[in-house]
C-alpha cells in the first residue's frame, strides 16, 4: 500500500486539501489555553506559527501579539507608520484583520496594500528602509517606521504565521521576539482584557493605502541589471507558487521589457495545483525537488525558471541544463559573480553565510580573498552588515539571501527571492552561461561536496541540553576518520550562541540543532570527500550528540 510519501513530486489530489471553510472557522472558534506550552505565542526564526485547528494560531494569538508588538514599539519610542502585509494562505487575512483592528484601536498609522492584494516579505522590508532612511533607527520619537507580515513561509496551507520587522527592516532579534512572545503570552493569561481594539470597519477606514509594488519594482534597477537582462533576451519563467508574488513577476516583466512569462498565476488557498513535497504534503518549498516538479519539467521553454515561496522570501533556481539548484549551490555562484567583477561600486570585504551553508562558499570567499563572516541560524544575523554595507551579500542554506544595490547601500534587510531569481538571469545574460554550468567550474577548481540534512528525535528536555552543550561536551576527537579541528557551540563571525554544536574536520564538518517546534534535532552535515564519506560523518554525528546529552543529563 502506497503512502503520501511514495507520491512525492505528484499532483495534488482532493484529498490532500484543507478544508478552508474549517480552518478559518477554527480561527475564531478555538480558544487557546494559555498554560498550556503548545497554544502560547512562540517565536523561532521566522515569527509565530501554528495550525488553528491545533489552538496554537488563532484569533486571540494574533490580537495578543499585535498588542504586545504596540507595547513594545511604545517602550522603544517607535511612533512611525507601521507597514503591514500578507500572504495568500487562509488564515493571513483573518490575522490581517485581527491586527489592523489591533493596530487601529491603539491609534498606530499603518500603511496598506492600495491594491488589497498580497505583500510579499522583501517588499515590507523595503518599505521600511526607504521610510527611515537618513534617520537615526536607534532614535525615540522622530517617526520611526516598522512593519509586520502575516506569513508561515512555504508551510503546509493550513498554517498561519506572523512576523515583525523593526526600524531596520529585518526580521527582530531574540531581545525584541522574547518581550513580544512574553508580553502576548500576559494578554493570553489576562484574557485580553488589555487588548485595545476597533471594528475592522472603521479600523480599515482609518489605515493609510500604500503601493508596495510599484516602489519595489521601479527601483529594482538599482540592484539587479534589469537592462542587461532586456538586451540579451533571456527567456524568464517566473512561478509566485500560488504566493504573494503573483502580482510582482507579471509587474516586473512588463515594466522593464523582459522576456517574462508568470508561470502559474493561480492563487488558491488550498494549493490545489501545486505538487506534493517529499513527505507528502503540500508545501511551497522552492528548494525541494518535489514540491518544484512541475517548474523542472518545464525547464527547456525557458533560459531561466525560478520558484518564490509563499512571501517570497526565499528562491529556487531552475536552469535547463542542470534542472533545480541546490541552494548552496547557487549561494556560492551567486557570491563569485557578485564579488567577481560584477559589483565595483561595492566597498564591502565581508561575505555572510550561516554556518550550516556549506563550506563552497568558504572556499570561494577564501579564493576571492574576502572575510567569510559567519553567523548562527537566522537571518536577523545579517541585518547589521547589510544595513550598514559591511557585509555585501548575507545567504543562508535554505535558499534565503539578500545583497547590496549597486552603489553598495541597502536594498533589504531581510530575504528577498525576487532578487535572487532576477540575478540568475543576469548572470546567465552577462556571462552567457547558466548558473549550473558556473558552478560545474566552482566544483572543478575547489571540489565537490556531498551535503545532507536529517532529522533524529528528540524530546523538549534534550532539545534544551543540545542547546546549552559546551564544546566540552563533544569527547571525540575524531569523525569519519579524521581529526577534529574545531568544536563550535559559538558562531565564529560574531560569537553568538548557535543553539546547538558544530564540529569541523579538514574535509567535513556537521552542525546539530533542535527543531523549534518539533520533537527531534536536525543533523547538517557536509564532505569534500564524496557520499559514502558523507553518510559516515552522518552516523559518527549522531554518536557524538548522544553522547553529549548523555553527558549532559548525568550532569544534571
């Protein structure tokens, strides 16, 4: 008997959708219990996320944590407009809502799509920068602007999700996500009773309307070479995945003359089109081979076919000769064309990778003579450097990045997959060569990796003791064979905690990290040594990390 697995890269069928009507219903009518650790606001990386049905995303969460992002911003002097978008998902008009009303009732100025359609993340984070820009962002009460976005990324459709993004643009850092989660957690306890809020009528009557699309794409020249693109005609295939940049792709290729063709313009809730990921389910991730099957096979009408995911924050890069890229792959192409010759107005010197990305891309820092900057998991790491231009091009492994403008300020300080795709065809335009044969030619002067992730179980406790581990933790002083030559619980670029543990050899290295919402860690790991290497740093990974926490419980 088949399992929803063993149709990985299939179409959808009507069994696999969700059914709108009872997600958005659970929306309202389900009350979270507010002791209990799986109904309260809880920010990881990217915002709150939860399932409504499952009480962890619901009307009285959202109302919650847009009360306490009030809070906060008053506590911090941000008296600005507040920009405010969404998602195609269910359940982010429903939060939209909930969070206007929020906002209105406590009198903030927020700014709305003019069009009421979808706002893809980079778009809010550009908003905000060009509203502060010249502006001191550590300033009280000069009208400082923020944002939030109403999004859970490429999760499954019966998600919700919800982020905020302060003065600076990028996603906030833990001290900010922490008061926050605290203080909506307090309302929840409270009964809301704190909670100011105004009828959506009256509320959307209030709310300033805003042209997100048109700012962003007219000043996409600024750091893509749209013209070089035009000139060469390369033939573009733009899939929004049923996201937020359905609008934007068709906008982009018609208002800078491009060979562009959107290639699934559909929104629907239920990402009925869409095929089905790895472990069944519908997700828009457009880094999986199985959720992007239907863009693959169509590879051959188009120089360039790129994936979004639901907000847009991440990209996926598909060329004709090499079909879908790994994204550490394409990372390490697009950092040695940027910093190759392509950029001359940047005076950057630093290249920002997290330390799960794989180590092409220290070898390509190395070979280019930059300083490879790395950071802990989480693209909030990025934002300083690239606010301030130190750090040209800030990339992570699960295909999230953003660089500099041409004259090497700002553009975002959070990820944008728009640019990311638009770059692909500018170097297959410039070079005349697709970014998978560029990073054949990577390969043949540093060598190929093998890189995988895996998950292994784990319950809250361990989840806690991997987090807190010391390098003194790890007792081996080998895997796979060779000397261990680095034990990370910091991250090297800006010694941060990471969470989790990484430990490096001469030709491998492996990272461990609890899952933020479910009960198991997550294994990277990566050789220079081929597959077979691989699975055995894989497996000594999973020693190494039982034998930490083992230690670490004995201890306790």
């Amino acid at each position: 008997m088949s399992t929803a697995a063993d149709r990985a890269g299939t179409p959808a069928l009507p069994e696999d959708l969700i059914d709108v009507s009872h997600v958005v219903t659970a929306y309202y009518a389900v009350q979270p219990d507010p002791e209990n650790v799986d109904q309260q606001v809880a920010f990881g990386t990217s915002g709150h996320r939860g399932k409504s049905v499952a009480g962890s995303f619901n009307e009285a969460h959202i109302l919650a944590t847009t009360q306490a992002i009030v809070d906060v911003r008053r506590t911090q002097g941000i008296d600005g407009p507040l920009f405010l978008g969404r998602d195609t998902h269910a359940l982010s008009e429903p939060a939209w809502i909930s969070a206007l009303e929020v906002l209105a009732g406590n009198d903030v100025t927020v700014l709305v799509d003019s069009a009421d359609r979808y706002t893809p993340t980079p778009a809010i984070s550009h908003a905000i920068l060009t509203a502060n820009r010249g502006k001191d962002l550590s300033a009280k009460g000069v009208g400082l602007a923020d944002g939030i976005v109403v999004t859970p990324s490429h999760n499954p459709p019966s998600d919700g999700g919800f982020k905020y993004n302060p003065p600076h643009g990028g996603p906030a850092d833990s001290d900010a996500t922490t008061a926050i989660a605290d203080a909506a957690n307090a309302h929840l306890r409270d009964g809301l009773r704190q909670v100011r809020r105004t009828p959506f009528a009256r509320a959307r009557a209030a709310a300033t309307e805003h042209d997100y699309l048109t700012a962003y794409v007219d000043d996409l020249p600024n750091v893509v070479d749209l013209q070089r693109i035009k000139d060469t005609g390369v033939r573009i295939g733009a899939d929004p995945m049923g996201g937020a940049a359905v609008d934007y792709w068709g906008a982009i290729g018609e208002r800078h003359g491009l060979d562009l063709t959107v290639v699934n313009p559909l929104v629907d809730p239920t990402w009925r089109f869409m095929t089905l990921d790895k472990d069944g389910q519908i997700r828009m991730d457009c880094s999986s081979p199985s959720a992007m099957a239907s863009l693959i096979a169509s590879k051959d009408r188009y120089d360039i076919a790129t994936g979004n995911d639901a907000d847009s924050d991440r990209h996926g890069i598909v060329t004709p000769d090499g079909g879908l890229m790994n994204p550490n792959h394409y990372l390490a192409v697009a950092l040695q064309y940027l910093y190759g010759g392509a950029r001359p107005g940047w005076s950057s010197e630093r290249i920002g990778k997290t330390l799960v990305s794989s180590s092409m891309i220290d070898r390509v820092a190395a070979d280019l003579g930059k300083e490879l900057w790395e950071v802990p998991v989480g693209f909030k790491w990025f934002v300083p450097g690239l606010l301030d231009g130190s750090v040209g091009f800030g990339g992570e492994e699960s295909a999230g990045a953003s660089f500099l403008r041409f004259d090497g300020s700002v553009w975002t300080t959070d990820k944008d997959g728009i640019i990311l795709a638009l770059l692909a065809s500018e170097i297959t335009a410039t070079t005349g060569r697709s970014p998978s044969q560029h990073y054949a030619d990577l390969v043949a002067r540093h060598g190929e990796p093998a890189y995988a992730r895996e998950d292994a179980p784990a319950d809250r406790a361990q989840k806690a003791a991997l987090k807190a581990l010391t390098p003194d933790a790890v007792t081996a002083d080998s895997i796979a064979g060779e000397a261990i030559t680095a034990k990370l619980t910091q991250a090297p670029g800006n010694g941060a905690p990471i969470g989790g543990l990484k430990v490096v050899t001469e030709s491998a290295w492996f990272a461990a990290r609890p899952s933020g919402t479910e009960d198991k860690y997550k294994i990277y790991a990566e050789s220079f040594r081929g597959p077979e290497h691989l699975t055995q740093v894989q497996a000594d990974a999973k020693g190494v990390v039982d034998a930490a926490l083992r230690g670490a419980s004995a201890e306790e």
